[in-house]
C-alpha cells in the first residue's frame, strides 16, 4: 500500500469526467481543498455553475473515486459555491483543450 498523498488523490480524480465539458475535474479547477487525515479523504470542491445538472452525478463519481483509492477508508465531498468558478481556474492543458489559451 502507497501513501495516501495529495498528489495521488489529484491523479485519482482525474478520472472523473463532467458529463457535459468531456474533461477532469482537476483540470478543470472544480477541487478547491484536499484534507487528508489518516485514511478519510475530505474534498472541497465546487461546479462550474450553481444549477449545473450534473452536481449528483460529479459528487458521487469523486466519492467513488476516493474510495476506490489504496488507503482511504472513508470520504467526503463538500461542494461550495463560493468562491464561483472561472475557467481562469483551469489548468493550462484545460485552457488549451477549450480554447482559452
């Protein structure tokens, strides 16, 4: 079993894809905070809009997603809408992909 580590959750949910835009939600910069304590994963995380229809569907795949990680016994997944997201947000690669750099 490796260290459960901010770097390996990250590359976790890059598996998670919103339905909608086809890309991660790490690229995207929907993860706000990734607490680690002992072997429960507590994730901050928001949508690109409030009335986004896909919020189940993205929460409950990060959820998943945590939990299927070597190490992590439970998880949650907190989503905020504050501060609103931005496609500033996104990582360059994101940027690139829809156009914005």
């Amino acid at each position: 079993m490796s260290e459960v580590t901010e770097d390996v959750v990250k590359e976790a949910l890059k598996d998670v894809i919103d339905p909608e835009l086809g890309y991660n939600i790490v690229d995207l910069g929907l993860i706000y905070g990734i607490t680690i304590n002992d072997k429960a994963v507590d994730i901050v995380m928001t949508m690109t809009t409030p009335g986004c229809p896909a919020t189940d569907y993205i929460r409950e795949g990060t959820h998943q997603r945590l939990l299927a990680i070597d190490g992590v016994d439970d998880a949650n997944v907190n989503v905020v809408w504050s501060p609103p997201w931005e496609p500033a947000m996104m990582s360059e690669d994101a940027k690139r992909y829809f156009g914005f750099a």
